[in-house]
C-alpha cells in the first residue's frame, strides 16, 4: 500500500516541475520547439501554412522554406513568380547577377536581360555584340541581327547600317542597289559605297567632275562658277570708255574685269553696264553712248546681258551698228578665265580680220 502512494507522490511532484519550468521559459522567453511545419504563435504550435501560403517551414517572421513555389527573400514569402533580377530554383529566388554577371533579368538556365553597359547574347551578357548584329537599346539590351536595321547590312548600329552585303552600296546608312544621282560608287575595305560628289557637281568619278548644275562647269575635281551672261565685241572701244566710274590696273584678263566690275553693279537700278578691257587696264561704265566707237586690237567691249533685249525694245549690242561696226559680237560666258559662246564649249572670237588702227 505504501508503494503506490510513493510513486503517485512522485508523478505529481514532477508534473508541478514541469509545470513550473514552462511558466519559467516563457517568461524569460525561451521559444518553445514546435514540430516541423508549424511555429509558437500565443503559446501554441500552428502550422506555417495557416499564416504563410506554400510554406513548408517557417517562424514568426515568415516561411523559411516553400513546398512548390519560390521563396522570395525580398518579402520573404513563398511566390509563383520570381522578381526582376531573381530566378527560381529549388524552391528558391536567387539573384540574376550572382550566376550572370550584369544580367538583369533571368531564368533557371540563361540571363533574359542585361545591364548596361552589357547586351544579351545567348544566355549571357557580353560587352560588346559579335559582327552582324547590333545591341539594342532595350529593356533586354539583347544583341540583334543588322538585317533588323537593313535587309543587306553586315554591319550596323541600332539605326543605320554600316556596310553592307552583295553588290549593295552603303549610303546614308542603308545599303541600296544602285547609287542615287550626285554620288559615284566607291571600295572600301568593308565593301561598296556611294560617295558624294562636289558641291554643284551632277555626275563624277573618284577623280573628276563630269557635269555640273546650271551655272557652274567641270574645273577639275570641283564645280566652278560660270559668270553671268554678256555681250562681247572683240577689237572696240566703246564710247563709254572716256566716261567710267571706276577703274583697276589689277585686272589683266577678261574674267578679272567682269568680276572687278560685278562688284561695283547696283542691281537696284537697271542701267547698261559696259565695260572696257585695254591691255593691262580695266574700266568700268554706268553709262552708254551711241557715238563713234574706236578701233582698239587686244581691246574688248563687254555689256551685261540682263539690260538689253527688252521687250519694248529689242536691241543688243550685236544688233547696233554703231556699237558693233564689224559685226563680231557673241553672247558669252566665262567659265574660270576661259570665254565661252554662252551655253556652248566654243571659245570667244578674236578681233575681227578687218579690224584696222
């Protein structure tokens, strides 16, 4: 009898220990272990998935583990879809950069997008694209094939290309099949081209002009000015001569006069300009006198072309006798210091045969 009596005494006097020592721990607030799956929530074991979606483990904060979804350590719960830069795997959401150095976005087994100043390329983000593509600036920054830009390009950026392939030629950053008008078709070392010509030129080769716009003419590798029109009396003087406006000892040529004496035209007032080369002296004249004009050999009268022929008076120098007595006069041209029949490649007339001192 005395036996169970000691034996109940101890049970419960184990009981009261224990007892005591819960009421201790949580006071000085010792977790209590809960089974696995469930955390201590106001003193009881819950399970995690009560609280926290998917979790397998978890404490108070939230899950540490999840059963089919990602963990995302940024709001540490348990997600379908991983954030930008992370990827999932095994339960997890990891970072991007950590396995693909400079990617941005990414998956289990390949970064998405890159970082700049990196561009996609197979998985992996690269400093620079290989030959034939071109980064793109966009949120992938993924390398893209130049025919993207151009159908022909075999080398580009993201908006023109920069050769091109076949019988193509680049211009302008596309690659065309034939070169427009003003251009000639040029090797480079990255295929054909067009090239521009000169200023004013219409047609050129790599080393001259071949035709030029309406007043300008082939000089060479460049277009060169034509001057404006006139009338050209080769071997007279005309009477205006003793009554100019300016002179210059500096203008030896016909051209040099035409262009000393241009520079003194009032084009506000419409006169007859004429003007006068002796032999190392050019004279220039506002006015025009219809008197006696006088045998001059190496002497040229010229007259801008703009005042004559006038509709209520259709007259030329070349049609006034007392202007013209030998009936030489040419409506000319100067291209460089060369005198032309306007419009045409025939030069200017000398004096006349008849012209007598």
């Amino acid at each position: 009898m005395l036996q169970p009596l000691v034996a109940t005494a101890l049970l419960l006097s184990a009981s009261a220990q224990a007892v005591s020592t819960s009421i201790e721990e949580r006071a000085a607030g010792i977790a209590r272990t809960c089974p696995t799956g469930q955390y201590f929530l106001t003193s009881k074991c819950v399970p995690c998935t009560s609280t926290f979606d998917d979790a397998t483990t978890c404490n108070s904060a939230g899950p540490l583990t999840c059963s089919t979804k990602f963990l995302d350590p940024t709001t540490k719960r348990c997600v379908s879809v991983c954030p930008d830069g992370f990827y999932g795997k095994n339960n997890v959401c990891s970072p991007c950069s950590g396995r693909w150095l400079g990617s941005s976005t990414c998956t289990a087994t390949g970064a998405t997008g890159c970082r700049s100043p990196r561009f996609l390329r197979d998985g992996k983000c690269v400093t620079a694209c290989p030959a034939g593509t071109f980064g793109a600036e966009t949120r992938s920054r993924a390398c893209t094939p130049c025919s993207k830009v151009d159908f022909h390009a075999t080398t580009c950026t993201s908006t023109e290309a920069l050769s091109c392939a076949l019988r193509t030629k680049l211009y302008r950053g596309k690659c065309l099949g034939n070169c427009p008008s003003a251009t000639f078709v040029s090797s480079t070392p990255s295929g054909l081209s067009c090239s521009d010509c000169p200023v004013h030129a219409l047609t050129c080769t790599s080393t001259e002009v071949l035709t030029c716009e309406t007043n300008y003419f082939p000089l060479g590798d460049t277009c060169g000015p034509v001057s404006k029109a006139y009338y050209r009396i080769p071997g007279v003087a005309s009477s205006a001569a003793g009554n100019f406006d300016f002179l210059s000892s500096d203008a030896t040529t016909e051209r040099q006069c035409v262009d000393f004496c241009a520079t003194h035209a009032n084009d506000f007032v419409e006169y007859n300009m004429n003007f006068r080369l002796f032999p190392a002296l050019c004279t220039c004249s506002n006015d025009i006198f219809f008197g006696a004009t006088a045998k001059a050999p190496g002497t040229t009268s010229l007259y801008d072309a703009r005042y004559w022929n006038h509709p209520l008076q259709p007259i030329t120098p070349c049609t006034d006798e007392r202007l013209n007595p030998y009936g030489v006069c040419e409506l000319v041209e100067y291209r460089g210091e060369t005198c032309y029949v306007k419009g045409t490649n025939t030069p200017c007339a000398g004096d006349p045969e008849n012209l007598t001192t």
